[in-house]
C-alpha cells in the first residue's frame, strides 16, 4: 500500500522539519532560562534608559526565530555540494547554539557579563553565517541582517547592564 506523500514532498516536509528543528529547540531552551528570571533577577537589575519594556521581546524573538527557520530551510534545500553548504549548515547551528546558550549564561547564571562573553562569539558567528548564506542564496542572507541588528543591540543592552550592575 503507497501513502499519498509524494517523494518531493516528502522531501520538502523533511527539509522543513529539519529547518525549524533547532531553532524551536533553541527557542525553548531560551525561554526555559529565561522566564524564570524575568520576574525576579532581571527585574532587580538597573537597566539603561533605552533598554525596550519586556513585551517587546517575545514578538521580537518570534518574527527573528521565523525568518531564521525559513533562511535555513533555503539554505537546505540547495544541492547537497552547493560550494559552501556544509560551512553554512555548520556555522548556522553553531550560533543557534550560542543563541540558547546566552541565555543560560545571562538568565540562569544570573551572569551579565558571561552574557556577554557568549554575545560576542554569536554575534561574529551571526555575521560570519549571513556571508555564507548569502553566497548561496542571497534571500537567506539577508533574511539574517533583522538578527544580527537585534542582536548587536542585545550586545549594547547586554554590556549595559553588566556596567551598570558590575
């Protein structure tokens, strides 16, 4: 008995799943360390006159994490020796990494300077991704220049706070 899924489209559902994979797992990661702390810790710390009100963050992170999903998802569904793919895969899951782990570093460690130390590595890491992604398609490139403003103004906000409270 054949199911109704088609080989391309079982293809692309795979590809997609495989796309959004890590970035809900980061998400989720994130949110676990995070949430915690909104209410107490992070609520304790002085913060800089710019830093957004908390609302902001969830919408935020939603519209970043969905345009990060979808610029890999690109990036997968290239020919396996695409010049530069297995670099770009590799580099796209190292700062999703970091991603989730700023969050245990900042949040759960209650660490704004070993926030710090992680952002710095992310941010380069989300730079050096938007290069690669955008050798190969160039939509998925710039569908990562909206992360990398936030997170160099996370990187702001971030030192801010370590200055502020160090």
């Amino acid at each position: 008995m054949r199911d109704n899924v088609s080989t391309p489209e079982r293809h692309w559902l795979i590809t997609a799943l495989l796309a959004v994979a890590p970035v809900i797992a980061a998400s989720v990661l994130g949110n676990i360390a995070t949430m915690p702390q909104i209410t107490g810790w992070y609520a304790g710390l002085v913060k800089p006159s710019f830093n957004p009100p908390n609302w902001i963050f969830g919408p935020v992170w939603t519209a970043l994490f969905a345009m990060m999903a979808y610029s890999f998802y690109r990036v997968l569904r290239t020919p396996v020796f695409t010049q530069g793919r297995a670099t770009a895969v590799a580099l796209f899951l190292f700062q999703i990494a970091l991603n989730a782990a700023w969050s245990w570093a900042f949040f759960a460690a209650q660490s704004p300077l070993l926030g710090f130390v992680v952002i710095v590595p992310l941010w380069l890491s989300i730079a050096a991704t938007i290069v690669v992604f955008w050798r190969i398609d160039t939509l998925s490139g710039a569908l990562l220049l909206p992360y990398l403003a936030w997170v160099s103004f996370a990187a702001i906000l971030n030192f801010s706070i370590w200055r502020l409270n160090g």
